[in-house]
C-alpha cells in the first residue's frame, strides 16, 4: 500500500469537493429560474393593488397544485358570452432568464356562460422549456361568477406546460365553459 504525500490528498479532497460544487449549480441554476410565492404575490399586490386581498390565497393554492413558475404574465383581457363566447387580451411575460415578451391570448368557448366583463390578468406560466413554446393553444374548463367585481382562478393546459390565470374583473358574468387560450407573438382577431 502506497503512502499519498499530504499535498496529494489535499489536491484529491479539493477536486471531490469541486466535483460536488459543480454538480450542484445545474440544480441552483434551475432554481433561480423560477419565481417564489412573495415574488409572485408581490408582483399581483403591485399590479392588482388593493383589490388583490384574496390573491395571496389563490398563488398559495395554485403553488400547492404546481409548484414554482417559471414565468409569470401580467395583462388585462375582455370577454363576453351568450353560451358561444369569446375572449382577447394583451399583456407581458416575465421570465428570469428570458428576459420581457408581448404576449396576446385569445380564444373561444362554449357553455352555461352568460354576460361579459373585463379584467387584470396574472397568469402563472409552468414547465415553460423556452419562449417559443408558450406560443400555442391552452385548453381549460372555466367555472365563473363575476358580479359586480371578483377574483378567479382557472387552469389551461397544452403538453406539460400550464397556465394557471388568475382574474379580478368588472361586469357581470355567470356560468361554466369549456374553451382554449391561444397564445400570439401579434394580435388577432381570429380566436381559432
């Protein structure tokens, strides 16, 4: 058996510790692409202000559900319904390490849906792999009740990316439907 000479083990235990440094950063770098409850509720606070006083249980719900996102869009939208109904709005992904993107959504639905409204919108975006993605069509069932004001959640998905929009509106809109969200770099008016 061979005797190591210390400035050897000192080399080896330097090297397996930065072995296990740099294996460690992949998972840090994941991490710090996604953003926390406080950041996610303090971005609503701003955007939503003092109506937003059940936003913090809707995030806490939707980060049970999920988990953390990886992108964050905030806008606002128009809907209406006579049960066919329509919705298009306009807004900004944030993302940590994509940087800001105009986004547009529009989309149709069907069902017991009556009425219209218009509203802030935060969507919280999940298992974004890159921009591009984001671009296509999300399908959800939504169960509303919006009289006067209010606060909603929904969740749209396509493949393993969801969107988790979360709504406080004005107008007067009762129902449940089943539709999709499609995504657009430009805006159109074509919901299809």
């Amino acid at each position: 058996m061979a005797i190591s000479h210390p400035a050897t083990t000192a080399f080896r235990i330097a090297a397996a510790l930065c072995a296990m440094l740099l294996m460690a950063l992949p998972a840090r770098a994941q991490q710090s692409n996604q953003y926390s409850m406080q950041e996610i509720v303090d971005a609503g606070h701003g955007f939503f202000g003092e109506t937003s006083g059940a936003l913090a249980k809707l995030v806490e719900r939707a980060f049970e559900s999920y988990g953390l996102p990886n992108g964050y869009i905030l806008g606002q939208e128009g809907s209406g319904a006579f049960v066919a109904g329509l919705t298009y709005g306009e807004g900004t992904l944030n993302t940590k390490n994509a940087g800001q993107h105009s986004v547009f959504w529009q989309g149709p639905s069907l069902g017991l849906d009556w009425g219209g409204q218009g509203s802030r919108t935060m969507m919280l975006v999940y298992n974004l792999p890159d921009v591009n993605a984001l671009y296509d069509r999300f399908g959800g069932v939504s169960g509303s009740a919006y009289v006067i004001a209010g606060l909603g959640m929904q969740v749209n998905v396509n493949r393993d990316i969801v969107l988790v929009p979360i709504r406080t509106g004005v107008g007067a809109r009762i129902g449940i439907n089943a539709g999709y969200l499609k995504l657009t770099r430009q805006p159109t008016w074509n919901p299809f």
